[in-house]
C-alpha cells in the first residue's frame, strides 16, 4: 500500500510540476471489478501541456518512485493519455475530452479527492 501512495504522490507532483489542473484521485481499492487501485485523472489546456505532463509524470514516477509504466497510449493525438502503472492508471486530458468520458463518476461507490491547485 506504501508503494502505491509513494507513486501517486509522484504521479501527482509530475502532473503540479507541469501545471496540470483539476487533478483528482479515485480510490478504486474496494471495488473488486476495477482495473486498477486509483485513478489519478487531470487535464492540459492544449495538446502540447498534455505531452509536457505525461513526460514529466513519467520523470517524476520514475525518479521519485522507481516505477516505469507498463504501457501509454494516446501520445500521439495527445487529446487523452492514459499511462498504465498496473497498480495506477493516470488519465490526462484536454478538457473537453474529459468532460465528455467523465471518468471520475464512473464508478459511483469510489472515493474521489480532489487535489488542490498549486500556484
């Protein structure tokens, strides 16, 4: 469990690093038919800040937590990044993207934090 927080954190300050927004982590850990223990999900305002987030979420998992994801897909449009950590997957968006999926509500029974906005 250690580990898993230890790499959120990390995930969560590559995101702040970047200055990603609207960050929030979906505890998925009591809901047996879920991929994954947490969510971590936040968006870019451009294809480009989305791009500049993945590269530093995958620095920051990697320097910070010694984790490497498993797979990421989505870099080339770069409208919606997820990065598979097994045990994490990070979802970045473009706004408009995010609203669309609304992946904090899929699964309504899981605790959602909402990490606040650093300046």
């Amino acid at each position: 469990m250690e580990e898993q927080t230890q790499l959120v954190e990390a995930i969560i300050k590559g995101i702040q690093e970047k200055k990603g927004s609207e960050i929030v982590v979906s505890d998925l850990t009591s809901i047996l038919t879920a991929p994954c223990k947490y969510f971590v999900i936040c968006q870019g305002n451009s294809p480009q800040q989305v791009e500049a987030i993945t590269r530093s979420v995958e620095e920051m998992a990697r320097t910070q937590a010694g984790e490497k994801p498993a797979a990421i897909v989505g870099r080339t449009q770069a409208q919606w990044v997820a990065m598979d950590y097994g045990t994490v997957i990070v979802h970045i968006f473009l706004p408009d993207v995010r609203d669309y999926y609304d992946l904090e509500h899929l699964w309504e029974d899981a605790p959602v934090t909402r990490v606040p906005e650093v300046n």
